[in-house]
C-alpha cells in the first residue's frame, strides 16, 4: 500500500510539474505571438510613414518643377533647383525603405536622380550665362509632367490606404509583384502601376552623371578592331604574363558587360594564383592580378615606378606619365596617364600594382584607357596662363601648372589648366576651363607616407 501512494504521488508530482511547463510554455508562446505580432506592426508603421513621406516629397517636387518652367533669373533657377535636388534625394531614401520586393521600381528611382541632376544642370548652365534651348525647355516640361502624374498617383493610393479600400502590401506592390508570375495574371497595381508612366519618359542626354548617354558609352580604344577567338586571345595572356608565369594558364570564363571579356586563370603549387582578362575585340588586356604573397619590402618608390614605366612600354603604352600612387601590403599601386604635346589626358588611365619584394607586376588594370583613348581634336585655348592663375591666386598659393583634359561626371572631357597649390597647409588641384574660364574641379590632394591620393 504504501509502495502505491508513493507511486501515486510520483505520478501526482510529475502531472504537475508536466502542467506547470505547459503553462509556462504557453505563456512564452503567447508572449511570442504578441511580440512577433509588435514587432510586424512596427516594421508596417515604418513602411507605412516612408510611403507617406514619399507622397509628401514627390508633390513638393511636382510644384517646384512647375516654378523651374518660369525661372530665367540665376538666383531664382539656382534656388529652385537647389530645392528639387533635397526634394528628390529624400524621396529616394523613402523609396529605398520599402521592402527589398519592391525592385521594380528601378524607373521611379531612376527618374528621381535625373529630375534632381538635370534641375543642376539647367541651374549652373545658367549661372554661367547660358541660356536653356528649345529642347531643354521641352525636356523640364516633360520632367513636370510625369512628376505631377506621378504625385496625382501616389496622392491617390494615399487615399485608397487611408480609407482602407487598399492593403499597405497592394499599395508599395508587394501584392503586385507576387502575381506576376501566377496563372490569374492579375493587373498589377500600386507603386509598380506608376511605372507605366515612364513608358514615354524623354531620353536626357545632358552634362550630368544620370545622362542617358552615359549607359550607351563604347570602347573607343577598340572601336573598329575586329573580334578574337578565344585562342588567339589566351595567347595575348600568355605574352603579357611572360613564359615563367603563363605555365598552366587556362580558360576561365567570359564576360559580355561594357567591355566583354575572356578570363583565364591558373594556379601555382602554392596556392597562389594568377588571372587575367582579354577584350574579344581588339585583344587587348583589361586587368590582370597575381594572388601571391609579397611579404617584404626591398625596393623604394622610384625603383617600383620606373619598373611599372619600364612594364608599361615594353607592353605598347607609349607617352605614360605617372601621377598619382598608394603604398599598402608591401606593393605600390601607380596611376598612369597618356600625355600628348605635354598635355596629361587623365580619361585615358592605367593602374600597375608593382610588388615590392622583387619588383615584379601583380596588378594591372586599363579600363579607363580602353574606354577613352583615341585621336583627339583639342578646343583651341582661349583664355591665358595668367587668366587662370587670377581666377585662384588670391586664396591658392600656386606652386604648379599645366594643361590637362579631364573627364567631368557625363563623362564629357574639358581641356583645362591645373592648378597645384596649397592653402593653410592644404594642397589642392584646381581645374580652369581653357576655354571659358569656369572653374570646373576642385580636389584635395592628400599627401602621406602611403602615396598621394585625391578627394
């Protein structure tokens, strides 16, 4: 008897202790469940107030645009575009806090960036005593029409949200884009519905680094050559790379982008290894790089940058002047510019990391070379050497200075003077149009230890 009411009371204690647990469980679970669910509603507030702030920005960016149709005075255009420039920024950081899903709206984004460039654009041209053509005018009208179509839409599904007609995941797409793929086919709405309007959007080619232009850019370095075969280009690899470290290269891959490309690669002993693209047109060598470990530093800046010279040469890059160089992991990095008639052509730039144990190249890059390197029909220079020095020589102390063609951000190249100087301890560089006068550039040139750089 006694032996059962022990067992009885073991079963007791552990149905017990068995309901405890439960309760506690489910009092987790429950907490949990209200935790999750807090959570879900706070990210939906945040995604709710982003839409919301973005309703806000792209109707103040509709009535500036409308106000830029009518500024002619510089201080009015300057002002208003300044305006539109924050406007579009901020309603680009809203449309970057929805949902990761949400990445077909790459048009709204696209047509945020160019509205608050080209506003700039049209504002320095004026500035600058320009005056805004027929088809600038027709391009800001366009602009102001699809920015009211768009505020008109995005007004509307505010609406809709507020009156709880739509979903918030209707309302940014999300319902939109899960249907895109299913058998209904359902008409997608929301954000993804204002797409649509940018079937008509004008085509912008301006001064600016959102001008259509830019993604339409070619090679010019390889135009007219003819297309290689994947041989003959791995036979170009091997010649760059010399017998002793071309052992075993192979094919790796190919590439198709803005300069398409055969890879090849091979590994040493090791482990180390080295890779290598060729252009399939022309067969020029876009980037090489060698893994391996340089673990001293024997050689000194002048020794690495005349080898890099010496490398450059023997490798048919002509008239290379080096400018500017960074020292890390015991290599030194240069960067190389053609020069013609003493003038520096920066577009036309080449990169040679030199090891500095033993001076050999573990690193070479050409694309802005390819890219930009042709005959070129400098502008005749208007303005003198001691106009341009008047434009900064009451602030710079100018030590340097020399003609130079730069790209700008359009990627549309200026003859200029520069400027080399220093004020309060600071050096600079400072770009003059040669023909104008305007000052195009202003960079820091940060000097170290490392090597120069420029910001």
């Amino acid at each position: 008897m006694e032996q059962t009411n022990k067992l009885s009371f073991k079963y007791k204690l552990l149905a017990a202790i068995v309901a405890i647990a439960l309760v506690i469980l489910s009092t987790v679970g429950v907490f949990q469940y209200f935790r999750a669910k807090a959570l879900a509603q706070e990210v939906e507030n945040q995604y709710v107030r982003a839409f919301h702030d973005l309703v806000d920005y792209t109707r103040d960016v509709d009535v500036l645009l409308k106000k830029s149709l009518l500024a002619t005075d510089a201080g009015q255009m300057s002002a208003t575009a300044s305006e539109i420039f924050m406007q579009t920024a901020a309603a680009k950081a809203c449309l970057a806090q929805l949902p990761t899903e949400n990445d077909h709206l790459g048009q709204t984004s696209k047509f945020l960036s160019q509205t608050g460039d080209y506003t700039s654009y049209l504002s320095a041209k004026i500035i600058n005593n320009g005056m805004v053509t027929d088809e600038e005018f027709n391009n800001l009208t366009q602009l102001s029409a699809h920015a009211t179509a768009i505020s008109d839409g995005l007004a509307e599904l505010q609406s809709q949200l507020y009156d709880k007609n739509l979903s918030l995941d209707s309302v940014i797409g999300l319902t939109a884009h899960a249907n895109e793929d299913s058998e209904e086919n359902s008409e997608p709405g929301g954000l993804y519905q204002l797409e649509q309007n940018f079937q008509d959007y004008p085509s912008l080619i301006y001064d600016g680094p959102f001008s259509e232009h830019i993604e339409q850019l070619e090679a010019l370095m390889l135009k007219g050559k003819p297309e290689l075969a994947q041989d003959r280009a791995l036979s170009i690899a091997r010649s760059f790379l010399g017998a002793e470290r071309s052992g075993g290269l192979a094919f790796l891959s190919d590439s198709n982008g803005t300069i398409p490309t055969y890879s090849f690669s091979t590994t040493r002993e090791d482990g180390s290894n080295i890779s290598i693209a060729v252009t399939k047109q022309g067969g020029a060598v876009l980037w090489m790089l060698d893994s391996r470990n340089v673990a001293s530093e024997k050689i000194d800046t002048e020794k690495a940058i005349m080898l890099a010279s010496d490398f450059l040469k023997q490798n048919g890059f002509n008239n290379m002047k080096e400018s500017y160089y960074e020292k890390a992991a015991n290599t030194l990095t240069i960067n190389f510019a053609y020069t013609e008639n003493n003038i520096i052509m920066y577009p036309d730039l080449v990169k040679v990391k030199v090891a500095l144990d033993d001076g050999s190249i573990v690193g070479f890059e050409s694309q802005g070379y390819i890219m930009s390197h042709t005959k070129r029909n400098l502008p005749e220079i208007k303005i003198t050497e001691n106009e341009a020095r008047d434009k900064v020589k009451r602030h710079l102390n100018i030590k340097n200075v020399k003609l130079a063609v730069i790209p700008l951000d359009s990627r549309r190249e200026v003859l200029c003077y520069e400027l080399r100087g220093d004020l309060n301890g600071q050096n600079y560089l400072i770009y003059i149009n040669a023909q104008t006068g305007n000052e195009e550039r202003i960079l820091l040139l940060l000097e170290s230890d490392e090597g120069y750089l420029t910001m």
